[in-house]
C-alpha cells in the first residue's frame, strides 16, 4: 500500500490538486435543513465529499468539531467514505504528551478513527513524537509557524543562535525527525516570508499550509515562498460554508474548484 | 459555587493534601479479574476513586486512555463519580488550536466531559488560550516545563533575552493570561532548579507537578522549590499500578497514602 505522501503526490498529478478541504463540520452552521438532525453532521459530510472528491489531494477533518459533539461514529464514518472515495484523510488533532500517552493518542488516531495523517504539537520534544514517526506510511505534520494571530507569540521568540524558535522546528524536523520520510510542517499562508524561510532550511519537505480563505492569506504569494512544491493548502469554512442553503454542497463545489484553479494558477 | 482553585485550596487543608491521582487508566494494564470486561474501566476507576477520595486533592484523568478505546462513557462516568465524592476533576488533554477550534476543545472539555480545570499547550499563543481563559471558575493549567527527557528540546532554548523559552511562557501566564486568576503551570518533578525559576518568577500561581512516583522526581527537592506553597503534585502509575492482583484498589491506597506523607513531610 502507498504511504501516505506517495499517496498525496499521485493525487497531486491525477486530480491536478493540492486542495486539501477541511471538515471542520460545526453542527450550528449547518444548512437548516439538515441542523439538529440526527445523522445531519454525516449527511452534510458525505454531501461535500460527493461534490469535490474529483477536485482535492486529501481531507482534514478537524477533531474538536466532532469531540465537542460526541460525534465519534460520524468522524469514522465521514473518513471511511473520504477513503472510500479513493482520497486520503489527515486527521487534524495537533495532540502532544508524554511517550506513554502518545501511543494511546497514537491508537486513537491511526488505529480507531484510521487516520492517514495527523498534525502534531512539538512543544514537548522529540520522545513526545516518537510514537508518531514510527508509524512509517503515515504523515506526521508537525506544528512549525501557525497562521492565528498569536502564532508569533512564542514561534517567533529570537533565539541566542538568532534563530526563531520556528526555525529551530523546522531544522528538527529536517534533521532529527524524518528517518522515514513520513514528516510534513504546518505552515500557515499569512507568513510567506516565513515560510520561505522554512522552504530553505527543509527542501521538499510537505507543508500543509492552512489559512487560505476565512483567514485572508494570499496563494501566489505563498506558492512563491514555497518554491510552487510539495505543498497542500488547505481551505475550511470558505469551501464547506460558501452556502448555508440547500446548496450548499454545489457551492461548495464552486468554491474548491475556484481555489484549486487559483492554486494551479500560481504553482506554474 | 467555589472556583477550581478555591475547592483545591479549601481540600489541601480540609484534606490535608497535595496529592492528585493521575487516573491513566490502561486496559491493558487492568488488574486481570477486570481486563477486557464490558466496564472494566469504569469499575476500576471507581474502586480507585472510593479507596483513594479522602487522601487526595484532585483527580487527573489523561483523555487519551478512553479516547484511545472509544471510552468516551466511562471517562463522564468516572468524572461525576470522583465530583460526587466532592473531589474536582483536572481532565489532562494538552489542546492548542486556534479561536473557532479552542472554543469547541472547551465545550468538549468542560461541557460535554464536565472537567473543573484542563491542561493547555502555549506552541500556538494567546489567542488559542483565550477560548479556555473566559471560563473564569475553571483552573487552565498552561505547559511551561515538562518532566520528560524531550522536554527541553524547545523549553529549554535559550532566548536573546537571555531567558529560557519556559520562562517567557512562564513571563506570559503571569503577565497576560491570568486576569481571572484561573491560571496554573505545568512544571515537572524531575527539574527542581527550574521549579524555583518559575516560581520567583509567577510568585504564588499554583503548579501542576506531574513526574513523582514512576517518572522518578524527588519529593523534597522539588517542595523545596515551590516554596511549599500552591503545588498540586500528581502521581499515576505509581499509586494505579501499586498491585495488579484483586488487592488493586487496597495497594492504591497504601501508595496513594504513602504519598501524600511524603509531600506533607517536605511541607513544613
């Protein structure tokens, strides 16, 4: 079976996509037709993979979307039809803990809800990932430079070597972390320069880079700064909410399709 | 109704402890009378709970050993069952993501599993906090020093400013994030010296001190270091696992006991 960035890299050629549309399915926004309903999360779901399973690399269901809910059965079951459907699920849950707890944390996502990859929170350091990494064929996409105001708070801190601590990430991740070739970083899209930056310290490293859309960052500037490679750029609320009427699975279509044209606009 | 941190108080004194169980309960690790049983979990949790609620002054559950085995029921269970017996839950989950998803990681925590204080991960800044920081009677324990080996990897960086990255997460948790005086640190057993750092620098902020027991931190050292004042000092596998025979929950106790004579002890 390929791994999981064999996988993404198959996708990226056959679909012509590295869209990567997020599940962050928030039961008070669904369409009212379907909110409050049973089985309304994977209903609503289903109906976003049927209108953009051709225009994607992978989906990135966010957990806490569902854990708030209770909803654990619709999360399987919305990442069994994504797979189903031949696209590769990134499960975002941006856990970190000790070893012990990580290999429960491990098991929680890889094993029970099958993810193909996850994201990851380095602060705790390297034992922390350990349990992750020796998952071979899964994508670890380790947290690096976020997109959210208070990224810079403790990521950009300037160390005495006069590296950023996000630098200092990405050289672990480049050096330390990568054995089997299964690690990614997040990097969001509100920070080209500095993702520039990351692209120099990690080569053909994956990014998985969020913050396209609702949160305003700008796809010629970061396809730039990332060399216009290895890069899957994810887009949440202004794919699966573009419409809150009975639409809303068509406009979302349109929606994939427009930021998936922007995106190959700016990768050649 | 008393705050978190008002109950906790108001038990290290009534209850003449700063013990706080560490409720990791593996199904693996259950003694064999309980293993694979349909509620083992929740059995074992509460034969913990009834020979251990009155030497203790919280209990810790790690989400992730229910998360792991789709145990979501025994997790609330055990939690309104350790509240019943007028002891607060800290539900140790280490989220961290951005506003929209914080807030549903809050509502999961304290809403759906009906936690009286959580643990947090600071990677990504303050407002990825703030979601959690508006619930003004919950204690939010912030990541500042952890007590595994790969804790220093990024903790320990050595800033421009001469500090330490924990210690302008310690600056931080201080300064901006505890308006409503319902922030604690996580700072481990195994580092006394920098304990002491943060505590010179939060002055009386309470601790969460996991790594005594199994992790192997010293008791008196690490006392010595808070000042003796405002530590909540958390032991799991030492006091959960004391025996795997049918005496489990008897062994619990002795440890459990043992224990807090060894904080009270390094108390005065």
């Amino acid at each position: 079976m390929a791994s999981f960035f064999e996988h993404i890299r198959t996708l990226v050629t056959e679909q012509n996509s590295m869209l990567c549309v997020g599940l962050d399915t928030d039961n008070a926004k669904l369409p009212a037709h379907l909110m409050d309903q049973t089985g309304g999360i994977i209903d609503f779901n289903k109906a976003i993979i049927d209108a953009t399973h051709d225009l994607v690399c992978c989906y990135k269901p966010q957990i806490a979307y569902y854990s708030s809910q209770g909803a654990e059965e619709a999360l399987i079951e919305t990442i069994q039809y994504a797979q189903g459907k031949g696209i590769p699920v990134l499960l975002d849950a941006k856990r970190g803990d000790i070893g012990n707890t990580a290999e429960q944390y491990a098991i929680e996502l890889f094993e029970r809800y099958g993810a193909d990859a996850i994201t990851v929170n380095p602060y705790m350091g390297t034992d922390t990932l350990a349990p992750y990494l020796s998952y071979k064929d899964k994508g670890i996409f380790v947290l690096c430079r976020t997109s959210n105001p208070g990224g810079a708070d403790l990521q950009n801190l300037v160390l005495d070597s006069g590296r950023h601590v996000y630098e200092h990430v990405a050289h672990l991740a480049h050096s330390e972390w990568n054995e089997h070739g299964n690690v990614g970083l997040v990097v969001g899209a509100t920070q080209p320069e500095e993702l520039a930056t990351v692209r120099k310290i990690t080569g053909d490293m994956p990014f998985l880079v969020p913050g396209v859309g609702a949160q305003g960052g700008d796809i010629e500037a970061l396809m730039k700064a990332a060399m216009r490679q290895n890069v899957i750029i994810s887009s949440s609320r202004g794919v699966i909410y573009a419409s809150d009427g009975e639409d809303f699975a068509q406009s979302a279509r349109s929606s994939a399709l427009e930021t998936r044209n922007s995106i190959n606009a700016a990768r050649n």
